[in-house]
C-alpha cells in the first residue's frame, strides 16, 4: 500500500509561483511519481512524471519551461515547481504513484498509475 499526501496548493496571481509537495508514505516501491491536474468541467490531464532515481522526467507540452518536477528521496517526497502561472493553470493538482517497474517515464495516462493522493488546489487569478 502507498499512501500520498500533496501540499502547497493556493492562490496566486497570473506569474506567480507554488511549490506542490507529494509525500508517501508505506513499504511499496514506487517506480515513478507523477503529477495530473484537473480543472471544473474537464477531464484529468497529465503535467509532470519523474522516475524514482531522479534522472528522467517528463512534461505535458503546455508547462514545460515553466513548471520542473524534482524529488528527495530522502524525505519520501516529490515536488512540482509552478513558475509564471497563468489563470489556465487552474486546478486541482492530484499526485499519482506507479509501482510496476517500466522504462523510462513515458506515463501519461491515469491508468498507468496504482495510487492517488486527495489533490490541492491551485487557483491563479488573472
């Protein structure tokens, strides 16, 4: 079992910045952590994986250059870095794990991941 708990959700104005931490916790090995986002009225959509050993990542195509995923190991934690915001970013920011062992981070799809923490929420006021 894993357990995921995501933090650093809020409000912020059009080129601000948050920090989103997802913490787990439980015995399970997680092969690669992920980050989705789904906003009122739309379906859950991908943003940001990173595979366990930090040295592969991957971004949807409207955040990248703006948003970098990272991870603490030692601290059972993953971090999603939102710069220069925008009012499109809004959202519920959900962090997902995958526990079966693949290649490389190509993980876009809901499916592909096992647990899911509660989400937080991100809204950016133009």
């Amino acid at each position: 079992q894993v357990q995921l708990v995501e933090s650093g959700g809020g409000l912020v104005q059009a080129g601000g910045s948050l920090r989103l931490s997802c913490t787990a916790s439980g015995r399970t090995f997680i092969y690669a952590t992920g980050w989705f986002r789904q906003a009122p009225g739309e379906d859950r959509e991908f943003v940001s994986v990173i595979k366990w050993s930090g040295d592969a990542t991957n971004y949807a195509e409207s955040v990248k250059g703006r948003f970098t995923i990272s991870r603490d190991n030692a601290k059972n934690t993953v971090y999603l870095q939102m710069n220069s915001l925008e009012p499109e970013d809004t959202a519920v920011y959900y962090c997902a794990a995958r526990t079966l062992a693949g290649y490389g981070v190509e993980y876009v799809k809901e499916y592909e991941y096992d647990y899911w923490g509660q989400g937080t929420q991100v809204t950016v006021s133009s």
